[in-house]
C-alpha cells in the first residue's frame, strides 16, 4: 500500500509526487460514497489570487495545509495576504483538518509563521470532534494520536494510547483518530481485527486521506479510517471537512450580517475543501500552484472528480 518500514513511518507515502497525488486522488474517489453530496457545481472561474476576490467574498474561511503552508514552511505571500485581507475588514477564519494539534500549539505554529489569527478564528477538526464528545456516552476511548502530546485538552476523558499491545484495543469501549504520525501497519490489524470481533464506535477527527509535506504527501487518519470501515464495516464518524460539524462550527463563528453567498471555502483538495464549502452552500477556491495540485493536472481532476469550484487561483 506504500507504506514505509516501522513505528513512525507507515504514515509516511513511498512515491513522491505527482505519482504521490495520483494515488491520493483514487483513494478520495474510492470513498465518495461516505462523503457529503454536493448540491451544485461552481464555474471554476479564473482570479489572480483572494485579493482579487475581496470585492466578491466578506468572509474567508482558509485550509491550512496548502493554503497557508505545507510542511513547516509558509506559503509565499500567504501571511502578506491573509494581513490585507484581515485589514479590509474581512473575516478571515482558518479551518484545519490538524486534529493531532492540542489549540495552544496550533497557534504558537500559524504565529511562528508569521500569521497574526485570534485563537476564536482557528477553528480544528480536533475542537469539533471534542465538542461533539460531551454528548458521547463516557467511554473508555483508544486513541490514534501522537503520545509526544500527552493527555492536553484530553483531561476529561478516559483515553488509552493505542501501541502494540493487543489488550488495549480489546478492552476500549470505543476508538477516536486524532494523528497518524506513529502509526503502523501492525496497529492498523490489530484495530481492524478488533473491531470485527466487537464493532464499537470510531471517532474520526481528520478525515483527511493524505496531507502535503515537504517532498511529497504522508498518510492521514481519514486514510486508516476508511480501511477500517471497509474491513470491518463498522462506519466512522468524521469531524472536519468535509463534513457538515467541522462546517457549522465555521460558520457559528461569522458575523450575522455577512450573507452565506459572500462567505468562500479555500482549499487545495477537491474531495475535502471544495466539496465541504459547496456542501455547505458557501463558495469555494481552488488553490493549485501548492498542495495537493502543486505537480498534477487540477483541471483533469475536476473531470475525473466531477467536483467544480466557483474560482481556481494559483495561490493565496
């Protein structure tokens, strides 16, 4: 399946792009059945950039990944972008499948890039699946995560690291995917096995499939989620985009008086950004020179996907 050697690894993808994309591209389009309809398409109209656009949108809301940076690195002209924006007047809201990310570190990370965004302006697949839990029944959770984080922003509930040992997927009453970046091909079967012996509930707080990094894409939780589902047909349930809660969240948090039809999702992924703001009934940006299109053909994406956004621009 690509997958690297190891604890760590398997997160990672072994082709580069645009193979890397291609592959990505064919595991959105596998899914489509467990993601959100979209209930019109857009024109994919040409514009220079979201400056362009300032007349047309009041309100932003921006993908991380792709849209502000990939990897560690900053996006170039993104931060001068986002501070004209901000500068107008316009709303400018991030909304990041980063659910590995506890708040307070997702926020040192956009400062650090040279973002200046109020903590009620990011808004994390990670918060919405933690709000979405105070309605859960208090299970005892086996998490996907990253242990270097710890139990932050987890006190309140009963979590398990999910690592090699197979008692620990046996005795949770649930599981919740936060990050991938430690795990394995070995964990992936020991869950999957679980699951079909005692099908229990799965959380998913980023449905992403892949995510761009320096060189190429890595394996997100959404990836894993969807093997499990498909393995042992108990069906997650996402938060982030593309689906609906991670959008409500978003939308909660734009002044009233902003219409919906002057409100854009931005985004460098089809299947996630795109189809998550037309689903939402808000306008959606294509950025294709960073991301998920940095190497490959958008425009035959949009065919194979049949997913159009209202404008394409090539950056920020």
């Amino acid at each position: 399946m690509g997958f690297g050697k190891g604890t760590g690894r398997d997160h990672l993808m072994e082709l580069r792009a645009p193979e890397a994309t291609l592959k990505a591209f064919k595991a959105y389009e596998a899914v489509r059945h467990r993601l959100p309809k979209a209930p019109r398409q857009g024109t994919a109209e040409q514009a220079a950039g979201l400056l362009a656009l300032a007349d047309r949108f009041d309100a932003f809301v921006l993908d991380g990944f792709g849209v502000l940076n990939v990897g560690e690195a900053p996006i170039p002209g993104a931060v001068e972008v986002v501070t004209a924006l901000q500068a107008m007047g316009k709303t400018v809201i991030v909304l990041t499948n980063a659910a590995g990310y506890p708040k307070r570190l997702l926020m040192q990370r956009y400062s650090r890039l040279g973002f200046q965004f109020d903590p009620a302006n990011v808004v994390s697949s990670r918060e919405v699946m933690l709000a979405a839990l105070a309605g859960h029944p208090r299970h005892k959770w086996g998490a996907m995560a990253a242990t270097k984080f710890g139990l932050e922003e987890l006190e309140a509930h009963d979590i398990t690291f999910l690592g090699d040992d197979p008692a620990a997927y046996e005795t949770v009453d649930a599981f919740i995917l936060f990050g991938s970046s430690e795990w394995t091909a070995e964990r992936q079967v020991l869950i999957e096995r679980a699951l079909k012996d005692r099908p229990r509930p799965v959380l998913v707080g980023n449905p992403d499939i892949v995510a761009p990094i320096e060189g190429g894409m890595s394996w997100e939780p959404g990836h894993f989620a969807h093997n499990m589902a498909d393995a042992s047909g108990v069906e997650p349930e996402f938060f982030g985009k593309p689906f609906k809660a991670a959008f409500d969240a978003v939308l909660d948090r734009i002044p009233a008086t902003v219409d919906r039809d002057c409100v854009a999702m931005v985004g460098d992924t089809l299947q996630t950004d795109v189809l998550g703001g037309l689903a939402a009934g808000i306008g959606a940006i294509l950025v294709t020179d960073h991301g998920f299109f940095a190497q490959a053909d958008f425009e035959k994406g949009m065919e194979l996907a049949g997913i159009s956004p209202d404008y394409v621009i090539p950056s920020p």
